[in-house]
C-alpha cells in the first residue's frame, strides 16, 4: 500500500519545498566553558539533540568539539568563556555538514566524561564535558582526531532481501573519538561495543535472526551512517545500546525508548533535510523529489513501523525482567532521539544501565554482569519476530 501511494505522488509531479530550520543553537544564558574545582567544564544548552564528538589536538593545546551541526551565528567567545584553563574560542565549518567549537587550554587536560542529555518535554539538550589535569606526556599519547568520516560497510554481510531469516540491526552506541559516557575508568563506547558483539552473536546462534552490527570495533560512526547502515541490510529492526550517566540521583537497571510523539512530527521533515533522497526509505529512490514528497511518504511507512517498534520495546522490558536483568522503576520512556528516527523498519534505544551507578557499572565491565540483558534482549527479539509474523496476513489484508 506504502509503494502504491508513492507512485501516485512520484507521478504527481515535485510538490512546493518546505523551508525546514535543522540547525541546533545554542543559548548562552544557561552555557559556559569555565574552571570548576581544577577542572575544565564545557556546558553547551542547544535547541536541540545533534550527533557529535570530541577529542583533543596538541601545538598548540586544545579542545575539539565537533557536531552535525550547531549554527554558531551572532555568539561570540565572551558569551561562554569564564577563564582560566580556558583561553580563548573558535567557531568553525571544518567541513559541509560539520560544526566546530575549539577551545584553546592553558595545561594539559584530559577527557573524564561526557555525555548528551535531551529534556523529553522541551526537545531541548544539553552537552556536558569535563576535563580534568594531566600531564604533558599523557595528553600527547591521547590527543588526536580522525578526519575520515566517510561512510563505513555494514560490519557484517547484509542478508538477501528476498530470502533469509529477519535482520536484526545491532547499534553499540558512540565510538572513536566519541566516546559517550564516562565513569570510573570506563568509557560507554567500549562497554557497549561489547555488548553488542554479544547480542550479535546470541542472535545468530539462535538461527533464525541474522544480526548485522553497525560497527564492530572502536570507530566513530555518523548517527546517519548507523540507519544507512540498518537501511542497506533490509533490517526488520533497530536496536541502539546505550549507558548513561547522571551528574545526580541514584538511577540504575535497563530502560527502553522508543520516539516520542514530538520526535514523530519531526522525524520525517529532519531525515528528508539530511539524507540523500536515494536514503530514505528502503527499496524507493526519492532522488529528485522536494522535502514534502519525501516527509509524506515517510509519514506512510511510519504508520507501521511505531506500532512495531512499541511492541518491541514492550517485549523487551518483559524479557529483560524475566531473565532477571536490572531493570530500571521507570522502565519504558520516549525521547526525540535521532538514531530512532528512521520510517522504515523498527527502532528502539536501549539504555542497559547507569555508569554513574557502581552496581550497572560493574554489571555492564564483565561477560557474565552482561549475560542476563544479552539473554534477555534475545528472548525478546525472537518473541517480537514471531509477533509480528503473526500480525503479517492481517496487515496484508
């Protein structure tokens, strides 16, 4: 029904472009970049959740932080800059559809945490960084970072299309020189990558999933990379691992987002702004063809996909619980996230736990801490897969 409608409005002929503003600011009344305690602190306020990374660059000292992307017009070094460790600013376009915000150090400072936080009710986000002293020879070893954002191959081979069991998308979050979350010596990049490997292979083993991983080592990978990533392997399914970490509050156990109503009514017009229209929808070329064609017929896949990706993500709070996985009081949440916004398959976030709290800290360090979320999340997928081709005849229908 999707690919009848969308040849009736390819036929039509190009509909009037829409005008749609995808560029994140940021407010300086509620950000810094400031001393606090002998540590550096960069507080960004934006308008709205963006993908980006950081790391730092020696001769001379600084801190890099990229995003896609950030509209820096009118603000000025003094609107953020508080002193000290922080000398000076810079606003860049390293290049098309890429911002940059580089902080000029007067000492050696080190990467100690990181993290976005998004304000479910408002959209808005908030990018926290902290460095903390270190010394030359330290920052040197850890400084650098890479320029190839080109678009990495799926990390397994995709399946046919025509054939084969379900394709379950397997996305550990972060990587490279993003590295997420940061606590007690342990970076959500690393933890998550783990994580997924053994998803992936508790998915294959099973023999009737295949798993394709968006990345299966320490890469930086684009949050429109991972869905080109889900979109090129036919996936059925979507699954982002994440950790997070709080500044306050003693959060802990697994939770599972899905895109919130606010995020819906702004998915399509976002993804049509910066995709390829050949990147759209699975199995549609939309190349030539204005943002409103291709936001309606997102709009149509999506009828869908966000049933089936609420049902998966009520199918794995119920696995994780059965496996006996921590999980957390408030166990099912939405968010404007960017890696869910895809139209054509199922997608979902899956916060496995707090690297702010000891316990999923150490749950998340180790195999067997991992084992129960890993069994969990299999249950869940392969009950979801089964549901949903029982749904298949009266969808056809």
């Amino acid at each position: 029904m999707i690919r009848a409608l969308a040849l009736l409005l390819l036929m039509a002929g190009p509909l009037a472009a829409q005008d749609f503003g995808a560029l994140a600011r940021v407010d300086p009344t509620q950000s810094r970049i400031a001393d606090a305690g002998g540590d550096l602190v960069v507080d960004l306020s934006l308008s709205q959740p963006v993908p980006y990374r950081v790391f730092t660059l020696d001769n001379p000292m600084r801190l890099v932080v990229e995003f896609r992307e950030v509209d820096w017009s009118g603000l000025q070094p003094a609107d953020l800059l508080r002193g000290g460790l922080a000398t000076d600013l810079g606003f860049g376009v390293p290049r098309p559809g890429w911002s940059s915000l580089t902080v000029a150090i007067a000492a050696p400072l080190a990467l100690t945490t990181a993290g976005l936080r998004v304000d479910d009710l408002t959209g808005r986000a908030a990018l926290s960084i902290r460095l903390a002293p270190t010394d030359a020879a330290s920052f040197a070893a850890a400084t650098g970072g890479s320029l190839d954002r080109s678009l990495p191959a799926p990390a397994l081979t995709a399946p046919d299309p025509d054939a084969g069991p379900p394709v379950i998308v397997i996305d550990p979050g972060h990587g490279g020189v993003d590295p997420g979350a940061l606590r007690g010596g342990v970076k959500e990049a690393d933890l998550m990558l783990a994580l997924g490997i053994e998803l992936a292979d508790a998915l294959n083993r099973t023999g009737r999933l295949r798993a394709v991983l968006t990345r299966q080592a320490d890469d930086f990978v684009p949050l429109e990379a991972r869905m080109t990533i889900a979109r090129a392997a036919r996936a059925d399914a979507l699954i982002s691992l994440h950790a997070d970490a709080l500044d306050e509050g003693g959060a802990q156990g697994a939770s599972v987002y899905t895109l919130s109503a606010e995020g819906v009514d702004r998915a399509s017009q976002r993804m049509a702004e910066r995709h390829e229209r050949g990147d759209l929808l699975a199995g549609l070329d939309l190349t030539g063809q204005d943002d409103r064609v291709a936001t309606v017929l997102m709009d149509l896949a999506r009828a869908q996909t966000r049933p089936a990706s609420d049902q998966l993500a009520q199918a794995i709070v119920a696995g994780l619980r059965q496996s006996g996985a921590r999980v957390n009081t408030r166990a099912r949440r939405e968010g404007r996230l960017a890696v869910l916004n895809a139209a054509d398959f199922a997608s979902v976030l899956v916060e496995a736990g707090f690297l702010s709290d000891a316990g999923d800290r150490e749950t998340l360090s180790t195999p067997q801490g991992r084992a129960p979320i890993v069994a969990g999340l299999t249950t869940a997928i392969l009950a979801w897969v089964d549901a949903q081709a029982a749904r298949a005849p009266l969808l056809r229908q």
